[in-house]
C-alpha cells in the first residue's frame, strides 16, 4: 500500500489504473470507514484500484466546533487501511489541498442542504461538497462510498454528482454499530464508558418514534416533540427528531419508505443516528 501527500503523486500513482474504488475519510478510523474500503473492494474487483484519503477538512468546521481537536491518527489509520484491502491513502496537508483561501465553493440547494444538520451546522455541506468535488477531481474515481450513518451527507453528496454529471457511481454502505448497538462514530471516542451506554438512548428514541408511526399514530410534529422531551429529560440537548421520507427527506407520508434522523449533544459530544423504514 502506498501512502502519498501530494497531488502530482497521486496523478502519477493513478496513471494506469482505470477501474478506481474512492472512500473519502478524515481518519480516526473505526470498524465502520474499513467496512466501507472492503465494500470499494468488492465493487471495483481485484483487477481495481482502492483509494482512501484521510484529511480533516476545516471548510465543514464551524469556529466553535472540534477542528483543532478533531483525533489525527494516520499511521494507525494507514496500519488498518491496509488490512481492509485499500492500495492508495492518500493523506494531503491542508496547503497542498487549499493551497489558496478556497474563494470558489459548491452550494447545494438550500431545499435539502439548510434542513437538519445543516439547519444546526451552517454552511457544513457547503464545506464537505467542495471537498469531495475537489478530491473527485483530483482521484477521478469510477465510484465512491459514503456511509449512511451521515444520511443527508449520502444525498446531498448523490445529488451534487448526478448535477454535475459527474461519472461516479455513488454507492452507500450500511452503518455499522457496536455490539450493544451504537452507531460508530470517530467521535464516539469523546464519550466516557458512562456516556457510551447513555449514548444508546438515542437510537431507542429513534426506534419508539417509528413505533408510533407504524402504530397509526400521525400527530408527527407531537410525537416529535416528545421524542426530543424524553432525551432532554435524560439530560441531553437535542437538536431534531424526526422521520422523513427516505427520498427527499420531505415529510412523512403513508405509503413511502421513511426514516428516522436524530441529532443531539450527550455532554460535550454531537451523536447522530438514523434507522430507516421500509
């Protein structure tokens, strides 16, 4: 495996290799970023080329979020990369990636880019689309994988190549959860073992709301507001609960595939979780 900084590098490593599998990451790696380099694996066959890049992109930071202190662990990262099957990491410093202020931004619409996390984290999918586009323009992958744990991210990010008539296939790839059943996240590691097992509510709350729907229940913006009163009574600070629809994620209706988001602060940390409904 090879593990490559700069931009001609990475243009020269790619030169012969056509069939590209891309996972973009910003490392601290968990079980659930490898499951998604093993699927980039499969997809594009031995005969292919696996790339992940690990970069930890300030524009999706806003100024009173963990930039500063966001874990960077890349030769750990490179150790479990290439054990899940990845040939290329490529690991560029932020002057080789912005080597000028990044004047020129993608703005996804505000329709689904300025709801639900971006509602709560402005200008965020302005930040993670200008990123990918970036690194889609530099890897010029075949395809790419993204996680649904980052449910809206997977759509903006879907929407944004198929605009753009980008020819990347976007593939999403299960979200992976601890034995106990939390969702895995590279913040996750914030948590105190205390917190890891409160960390659990969330996606019990997520679960009693699709009970209630599925129970005939449609008084949605209640059943909503006593989800987020019931982990605010838990002493978290939430900031939606909610169910969509799966598509757009425009509210719920009958008779189309829905799914619960949920975001909410347990002590200093941001979880996000979400569970679909067929």
């Amino acid at each position: 495996m090879q593990v490559i900084h700069t931009i001609p590098e990475l243009r020269d490593a790619l030169a012969l290799h056509r069939q590209r599998g891309f996972v973009p990451t910003m490392g601290n790696l968990h079980d659930g970023h490898l499951a998604l380099v093993k699927q980039a694996r499969e997809l594009v066959g031995p005969a292919g080329t696996v790339v992940a890049s690990i970069f930890v992109n300030r524009l999706q930071f806003a100024p009173h979020e963990d930039f500063d202190t966001y874990p960077r662990t890349l030769a750990r990262d490179c150790e479990l990369l290439e054990g899940a099957g990845c040939d290329i990491v490529f690991a560029p410093s932020e002057k080789e990636l912005y080597p000028e202020p990044q004047g020129y931004k993608v703005l996804p619409p505000p329709e689904l880019a300025d709801i639900l996390e971006g509602h709560f984290r402005p200008g965020f999918f302005t930040g993670v689309c200008t990123v990918v586009h970036k690194l889609f323009n530099i890897v010029q992958p075949t395809l790419a994988v993204f996680g649904k744990k980052d449910y809206q991210q997977l759509m903006v990010l879907r929407r944004m190549t198929a605009q753009m008539g980008l020819p990347i296939g976007i593939h999403g790839g299960e979200t992976r959860r601890s034995a106990e059943g939390l969702a895995l996240s590279s913040r996750n590691g914030y948590l105190s073992e205390a917190e890891k097992v409160e960390a659990l509510r969330l996606s019990r709350t997520l679960k009693n709301l699709i009970a209630r729907w599925q129970a005939g229940q449609r008084e949605l913006a209640a059943m909503e507001a006593d989800a987020m009163q019931s982990l605010r009574d838990a002493g978290w600070a939430p900031d939606y609960l909610t169910l969509r629809r799966q598509h757009d994620l425009g509210t719920a209706v009958d008779g189309q595939p829905l799914v619960a988001l949920g975001a909410a602060r347990l002590g200093s940390t941001r979880l996000i979780d979400n569970l679909e409904v067929s």
